[in-house]
C-alpha cells in the first residue's frame, strides 16, 4: 500500500487511484451511462443490477446534471454538471464499511490523522421508487460519502441486499487537495506540460449551462419531450415479450432509457420554475411508475435473474 | 449466581435510536429470562455507536422445577379419551393416579417440568430478542435475511461465576455466540476476550472506547465548558444536541474553534442553528457580548497533531456552509430592503396550505381580517396588527428558512426590523407561533397576542370546517397544541372572547365547500342547512376548547366537578370568565366555611328536592320572615337577605371571590338553621314556609356556580 501513502497531486489522479482500488477488489469498473442523469444511481449498472439474485459488482463515474444547482461557475462548491464515483456491490460484502475506508487511505486520507464518522442517513429516491438504510460518511465535519444498503428499488425488495457507495467526486478532492474553490482545483498534475485547472474545463460549460437551464430551454418543448418519453417508455414496455422471430427478449433497458429522460426532462423543467408544487409531486410519481414498470420488466430476464429463480424453482420440484 | 455480559457488535447505530434501544434491550432480555423462571439481582444497558450491552448480575443458574397437576378423564371413559389425556401429558397409563370423588374415580396426571439450565434459557431468549427488536427502522444486508438495525457482526454471550466465563452458545443466522469483542474502530481495532463485565469494561476503555453513554456525555460538557470557561466564554446548553453528540462517538476528544470575523454579523440563531444542524457543533458565546463567537466540535479519536488536521477540516467545512448562509441572508435583505415584506410573502399565493384550505396566502388574508377584529380587544392597534398578520408568514419565502425551516418566524422578525417596520410588528413575526409547546411562553404584547390568537383560530375553525378532527392518538396538524396556546393565550392575557361567534364565524368564512348534513328533512333552505351545520361544528369545537381547558386546568390543581359546576353556567363560552370563577370556586372550596356551606346545600337541596317530589309543588318562593320560629331561622332569613345583597351586584361585576365569600359566610347560618330547626312540622305553614327558605337557600347558592354538579 505503499502507493495510499503518497498525496494525489490532481482531480484526475483522485478519480484514477479509485478506479484500480476498486478494480483491484473485484469491480467491474464500468463506464459512464451515455445519458443525462442526476445522480450516479441512475447508471442502469446501479438501479436495474440491484435487482434479482445475479451477484454483481461494479464500479464507475458518472457525470451528474442538476440543472437547479447551477451557479454559473461562481459558488465554490456548487455545479449543475460534477461527477459521482460509484461502487455497487451485491451481495453486500461483511467488510464493506473497511473496503470504503481503504479507499480514503488509497486517496490521501490519512487515518491517523482525521476524524471518519458513520453518521445516520437514509436515502430515499422518490423518483425510483427506492430507499435503503446507511449513513454519509464524514471526514473531519465534512460529508465525503453516502455508504447505503439498498432495501428496494423499483418497489422490488432487494435480495439479495446490494450495498451503494457514492462519493461526490469535486468535493472529495477539493478536500483532499487543500483546494477553497472548485474552479481552482488542478485536473491534470500541475506540473504537466499543459496544466488545467476545473475551471479551464468546465468555467465556461458551467456558465452556458446555467443561463440555458435557468433562461432559455424552451419549456414547450421539454413539456413535449417528456410526455414522448412517458409514452415510448410505456409503448416498448407493453410490447409482446416475444419478436417475430419468436425470440423472447424483453426490452426493460431501452424502456428505462426513456425513464431517465423523463427523470432528466422533470430537472430541467423544475430549474426552469414552471413546475408548481402541487404539480411536482404528480410528476415525480409518473417518472417513478415508469421506474416500477422497468424494474418489473427487468427481473423477468435473465440478468434480472429470472432463469436462476426458475431454476431453483425447477430444483425444488 | 452467575452474572450474563451481552454484547451486540453492529455498524453503526444512529445516535438518535441507542436510548430506547438500551431499555428495550434491557427489559426483553430480563423479561425473558424472568419469564422463563430466572431471577436476577439487577441489570443494566449500555451503548456505543457500534455497541449495544447488557450486563445482568446475580442471575439463577437454573430455573425450579415445576410440578402441575392435571385432571383428566373418569377411569372408566372410553380408550379414545383417555389416550388423548396420556398423549396430551405425554404420560403413561401406569404414571396416573385415580381418586375418587362425587361421580367416580377421575384420573389426574402429574407433570413434572424440571428446571433449565440459564445458559439455555438466555440462547433462547437472546435469539428471540434479536429477531424480534424494535427498532424504529430495520434493514437487511448481504443475501441474509435477519434484520437488525445496521448489520449485526458478532454477538458477545458469556456467563460468568467464581469458575470463570462461559460463552453461551448460540447461532443467529450465522453468527456465532463467542467471548471477544473489538475496541475503537481506528485506534485498537484488533479482536480481544472478556471475562466479565468489568473485564469487559476495563479492557474497552484501555481499547479507546468510553461504553456509558452518560459518562461520554459528561466527559464533553466538562471538558468543553472548561476549554470555554479558560477564554472567558461559555458554551449554549443543549441537552438534545449533547445526547446525540455521545451517541456518535466512542472517544470523545473535545476541539474548539473560532467563528471567522466575517460570519460574526450573522444573527445568532442562523449561526447556532447551521453549526447544530449541519455540523452537531456546540455554540460558544462571549457572555460579555452574547455574540456567538466560537463553537466546539466532538472528534471521535485522539491524534499525533492533538487534532489540529480535525480542526482545520471542521473549520473549512464551517466556512463553507457559513457562507452559503451568510448568502442567503444577504439575498433576503435585499429582497427585503427592494420590496418589501409583503413583496417578500408575494409568491405564498402558490403555496398550498391544505387542499381544502387554500393558499398560504389565502390563509394570511384570513389571518389579517381576524386580527384586526380581535386587536380592539386585546388592546392593540387595529391597523398594527393587520400589518403583523401580513407580514409575519413572509419568511417562509425567504432563502433562509428555506435551508433552515426552523429559523420561521425568527427569521421575520429581522427582515421586518431591517425594512423599518414597527417593533411590534416584528415581534409578531416570532411570537405569532407561540406558545409552541407547554414550556414555551405565551405572547404579551397585544399586537402578537392578536396575531398568534388569529392564526390559531384559523386553524382550527379551518380543520373543524372540513372535518379533521384529532382522533385518539392522531392529531396530524397539532390542533390540540393550536388549543391549548389559544386558552394559554386567553387567559394569561386577560381576554375577553366571545368563542362562540368568533369560531361560528371562523368556520362560516373558511374556504371548506362541502356540507354534509345528516339530519336533512327537506324543511330548510340550503342557507339555513350551513347556518346550522356551521352553528353544530362552532359548538364541537367549543366543546373541543372546553376539554382542553379541563385538562389545563387539572394540570394547576382545579377538579374537574369544579370547571363541570362552571362550565354549567351561563357565558361559558368567555374562557377568561370561566376560569375566572372555577378559581374562586376552587378557592372557596379549600376553606373550611366553603367546603362546609357545600354540604350544607346539598342537604338543602336534598330536602327541597324530596319534598317537591312527593308534595308535586314547586316550593320556589314566598318565604316570610314572620313565619321564623326561633333565633335561628330568622337569623338565616337576615343572613340570606345580606349575601343577596352582596352576591347579585358581585356577580354582575364578575367579582367572583367577593360573591364567593358572601356565600360561603351562609355556612354558620345554615349549619344553625338545621342544627336547631326541624323542616317537616306538622304545622303545613311553617313546613311550606321553610321549604321556600331553603329554595332561596338554592336560589342563592346556584347564582354563583351549579353546585349541585361537585363530588363528595
């Protein structure tokens, strides 16, 4: 662990050190979804693999939109886009709580020198109709995780249990790199030929972001697409299991691809301030009935573990 | 006597959970073990972030034998009968005894059950307690099923007796009973063995982890008050903030720090509130000044650096949430200063109160009319306390209490001072929620007094209105607190309300559009219908005050029968006048003239009513002086012509204590005229003559309450 000890010296290295500390305890280190979506959780490697009986074990980053949170740049902690690290692992492991704090140590924390906290939090995502039990995990009064024992999703129990580590990426680092403002934090290693900073990749983004999130999408339009995207969602959905060809093959994926859109255009409309707050709870619900209507999809195929209860059902017999 | 160590090694436990958590683990575990024939000298509960233990000391080492005899079927009963009766007992024929009585030989069967052995009784319950704990919130983890409140890692079970320890051995789900334990996650994490409780306990503290929650609890209040006291400060007592600090940490290390100059004009609430909740800081105060200027933090590990990375990290993470509230109260200023409180309120026109109920807005239009109707009667400006009423809500827009809901109210108050409003009415802003609970104060500047009044009665004449009553243990909007702070209101100011018009007229005017009338014969006009319905629910809710203000007044000492023999009287609908004379009443009561003129009424009444009854007359007036055989009767007659005299003028004047006395001064009087006099003569004149003395006997009694309605 010679490596743990020596401090990161950039935003890339924090991330890249978490990539082979997970990969190096079994995770399939995954890929960001190529969607828009508001929290790593959404990645289908999170919130479909959860279910069914299939043990699974991922890691990835995934870019995270929140149009309401835009701040053009200039808060020091705030962004509509940042990255979450996420690590999913089913079933949960006993030494998940002492695999999470060998990766502080793997970036830079040292043990004996902070203060690491299990402090109560449930999580709760109404728009995926999922919650679960854990706690963020401090690190000297500061919130550098949320460690989560998923108990449903989709309104489908979880068994087994999978446990959801999420690490708010910028925040993180900031911490671990002694850095005030977002924006002043190195990407790359500063003593590279061409250093870069946060803000050289992402000031810019984050100022047309906002004024187009808060200003000018076109709420129409938005109001249109969502309502496509509920619809298409349903229509694949409520397609016969079988093709012409008479394969069976159920499309949840495809189909909760247009659940996070729906998720994603709900965001934009909120920061856009044309969802009233009778009106949000309404629109919660319909994107959480399509999250169900995937989630009972998904754990009719086979990754959802369908074959395997079949099995084991057929073995009992 | 063996002594039993229990210990549940978890991940962990939120701090809010681990004080019920300690006694429900206590009293299942112990009423277990009593249950199944243990007896133990005593037992106690402790609990750490990731440790949950019962120490039982003095336990039996096995439970008694029990004998039960049963009796079964007659000798000669059918074999069926009498193998069920063998089968039921587990018995054989040979094992049951005959004996005779009235109609036969019976069998009877005696069943020995022989004493367990503690270390199964406690396997036993142990497992049954972990399986079937209530925590408030449980959870499964892995591809287990058992739930417990985080994940369970090891359970800890050993008896111990001169001899030394044994583990008691059980399996829940995997996990394996043993005799070790783990010490403070960073500082000793290795595994070790106990022997004993106080083994157990030595060796945890050696191991970095303080297990007694209240010795945690002290350890930070003394050390921190200490480091505060040294820099001639003083730490914000928190009791709720300091239990669940304790609960958070093994090891509790003490740090304190400096609030950075640039926060230091923040107020004081915004600072304590986002230190507490944010952060679990305890606030330090310069008493000099009463600025909060510093804050302590509870770090869960010592350190090489004596916690100064700890600190530092704190510190920025301070800064951090500070300034976001620092940009918050800075926005709202400028809101404020460019438009105004109500410019503030204007977007609570889109915030729902209650489906039923309409907008916020809508409930502060009520609010201000209301107010300014009750202003003349609690002595405030009319026009003050309308201005108060609109703009007391306005915060709830605010960006503050947005983040920090708590702060409503408090908030208003300094966006109300920063526009130049009135002081009275950015006093409101706070004091219109009060008395929020029964240790808080009830307003007295009349404006609050006008608002908070006006805001409680909305509510619960909005609630009435449509039906949402409190059921049981189910007040789900808190009407019956909106109750007790109206009465608490009411009385600790003086207030005269007419409840009955004021709530009639709430419940008229509140948005609530359905009716249902149940007893509907056709006969009335739909105006007439929800005029009455109206007048029946503004009667539910007087009633609704009624109890409340029983069950207040029972809390300062006045029997029920008391406020029942008020309550009976006209203008009980006036709260203020109501007690104003169960007070006297309970006053005059605790004298002996007063308890004894009670009986002496009765013993009046009793008689009167007797006589009614059989004579079939009402005996309600004429009595004559001139018909008074005796000092004493004629004495009575001057007596009653004097407390008449005294009680009417007294009554009207609603001095209550001055008619009370001259009632209670009938006692020695009455007590003569019975003493001395016999009612029922021969003589039909003075017999009717004395019946009507003692109607105005009653007659005079019953201005002041209805008596007849005391116990005993």
């Amino acid at each position: 662990m010679a490596d743990s000890v020596s401090q990161p010296k950039s935003f890339q290295e924090i991330l890249m050190r978490l990539q082979a500390y997970w990969g190096a305890r079994g995770c399939a280190v995954l890929q960001p979804y190529d969607m828009e979506v508001g929290a790593g959780t959404f990645h289908p490697g999170t919130t479909l693999r959860s279910l069914g009986s299939r043990p699974w074990a991922a890691a990835y980053v995934q870019p995270s939109r929140r149009p309401t949170d835009g701040r053009y740049g200039e808060n020091p902690n705030r962004l509509q886009h940042y990255y979450q690290y996420q690590v999913l692992i089913k079933p949960s492991p006993p030494d998940l709580q002492a695999l999470y704090l060998g990766s502080l140590e793997a970036i830079g924390i040292d043990m004996d020198l902070h203060d690491i906290r299990f402090v109560e939090d449930d999580w709760e995502s109404p728009t995926l109709g999922a919650w679960g039990l854990g706690w963020e995990v401090w690190c000297d009064g500061m919130e550098v995780s949320q460690f989560t024992y998923f108990q449903q999703v989709g309104g489908h129990d979880c068994r087994p249990v999978s446990g959801e580590l999420t690490y708010g990426l910028e925040r993180l680092a900031m911490y671990v790199l002694g850095i005030d403002h977002v924006m002043d934090m190195p990407f790359n290693d500063p003593s590279s030929p061409t250093p870069l900073k946060y803000g050289d990749v992402f000031r810019q983004t984050e100022q047309e972001y906002s004024r187009w999130n808060f200003d000018q999408a076109d709420t129409a339009m938005l109001l249109q697409h969502f309502v496509d995207a509920e619809a298409e969602c349903e229509r694949i959905l409520s397609a016969p299991a079988e093709d012409a060809a008479g394969r069976r093959i159920v499309m949840a994926h495809p189909a909760y691809d247009q659940c996070i859109k729906a998720s994603h255009l709900f965001n934009l409309l909120d920061a856009r301030g044309v969802i009233s707050v009778t009106e949000r709870q309404a629109y919660i619900g319909r994107v959480r009935a399509l999250a169900k209507k995937c989630a009972d999809a998904f754990v009719t195929t086979e990754a959802g573990g369908a074959m395997d209860a079949a099995e084991e059902a057929g073995a009992g017999a | 006597m063996p002594d039993l160590l229990i210990e549940l090694f978890s991940e962990e436990i939120p701090a809010r959970m681990q004080a019920r958590a300690r006694a429900d683990l206590q009293k299942l575990i112990t009423d277990g073990l009593v249950e199944a024939g243990l007896t133990y000298a005593s037992a106690g509960a402790s609990s750490t972030p990731r440790r949950l233990t019962l120490a039982v000391e003095g336990l039996s080492a096995e439970s008694p034998t029990l004998r039960e005899e049963r009796k079964g079927p007659k000798a000669d009963a059918p074999e069926k009968a009498i193998e069920g009766f063998l089968r039921s007992t587990g018995l054989t024929r040979d094992q049951l005894v005959e004996r005779e009585d009235k109609k036969g030989t019976v069998l009877y069967a005696t069943i020995e059950r022989p004493g367990r052995p503690a270390p199964q009784i406690v396997a036993e319950v142990l497992e049954r307690t972990i399986r079937n704990f209530p925590w408030p919130k449980s959870m499964r983890w892995g591809a287990g099923s058992l739930r417990w409140v985080r994940p369970l890692h090891s359970i800890l079970c050993i008896l111990t007796t001169e001899a030394g320890a044994e583990v008691v051995p059980l399996n829940v789900d995997g996990i394996a009973s043993g005799d070790t334990t783990r010490g403070h996650r960073f500082m000793a994490p290795d595994a070790f063995a106990v022997t004993s409780f106080d083994d157990y306990a030595a060796k945890l503290r050696a191991a970095k982890v303080m297990l007694d929650p209240a010795e945690r609890a002290e350890h930070i209040w003394n050390d921190a008050t200490n480091r505060a006291f040294a820099q001639g400060l003083e730490v914000v007592e928190d009791k709720g903030l300091l239990e669940e600090v304790a609960g958070l940490v093994e090891w509790p290390v003490v740090l304190m720090g400096k609030i950075g100059e640039d926060f230091l004009g923040l107020p004081p609430e915004v600072l304590q509130t986002s230190m507490k909740e944010h952060q679990k800081f305890f606030s330090v105060r310069n008493p000099a000044t009463g600025r909060i200027e510093g804050f302590v933090t509870v770090a869960n590990r010592e350190t090489a650096d004596d916690g100064a990375t700890i600190l530092a990290g704190n510190l920025k993470v301070l800064a951090a949430r500070l300034s976001d509230a620092r940009f918050f109260w800075e926005n709202d200023l400028r809101t404020v200063k460019s438009e105004g409180m109500e410019g503030m309120a204007a977007g609570l026109s889109d915030v729902t109160f209650h489906n039923k109920l309409g907008s916020q807005a809508d409930r502060i239009a009520r609010i201000a009319a209301l107010a300014h109707e009750i202003a003349p009667i609690v002595g405030a400006a009319p026009d003050l306390a309308t201005e108060a009423a609109r703009v007391a809500k306005a915060d709830l827009q605010s960006e503050m209490v947005g983040e920090f809901p708590e702060l409503q109210g408090t908030m208003g108050g300094y966006y109300a001072r920063a526009e130049g409003l009135p002081e009275a009415v950015a006093a409101a802003c706070k004091a219109h929620y009060q008395p929020l609970g029964p240790s808080d104060d009830a307003p007295t500047e009349p404006v609050s007094v006008a608002v908070a009044l006006a805001d409680k009665l909305d509510t619960l004449t909005g609630f009435w209105a449509i039906d949402e009553k409190p059921t049981g243990s189910k007040d789900p909007f808190a009407l019956r607190r909106a109750a007790l702070g109206v009465i608490r209101l009411v009385l600790g100011n003086g207030v005269r309300l007419d409840f009955s018009e004021v709530l009639f007229r709430g419940i008229q005017q509140s948005p609530a559009q359905s009716f249902h009338e149940r007893t509907d014969d056709g006969s009335l006009s739909p105006e007439e219908r929800a005029d009455k319905n109206h007048h029946a629910k503004a009667a539910d809710l007087l009633a609704f005050f009624h109890d409340r203000l029983k069950v207040h007044l029972r809390d300062q000492g006045i029997r029920h029968d008391v406020i029942d023999a008020c309550l009976a009287m006209p203008g009980n609908d006036d709260l203020t006048l109501l007690v104003k004379r169960a007070e006297a009443l309970a006053a005059t009561l605790a004298t002996e003239d007063g308890a004894n003129l009670i009986q002496g009424f009765k013993r009046a009444n009793n008689i009167l009513t007797q006589a009614e009854e059989k004579d079939g007359v009402e005996y309600s007036f004429g009595a004559e002086a001139k018909f008074a055989e005796g000092p004493e009767e004629t004495a009575l007659f001057a007596a009653l012509d004097r407390a008449d005299a005294t009680i009417a003028p007294a009554m009207k004047a609603e001095d209550f204590p001055a008619a009370m006395a001259a009632m209670a001064a009938l006692r020695a009087p009455i007590d003569a005229f019975f003493e001395a006099v016999q009612i029922n003569t021969d003589n039909q004149v003075v017999r009717r003559n004395r019946l009507n003395l003692l109607s105005r006997i009653r007659t005079t009694c019953l201005q002041v309450a209805d008596l007849t309605r005391l116990e005993g």
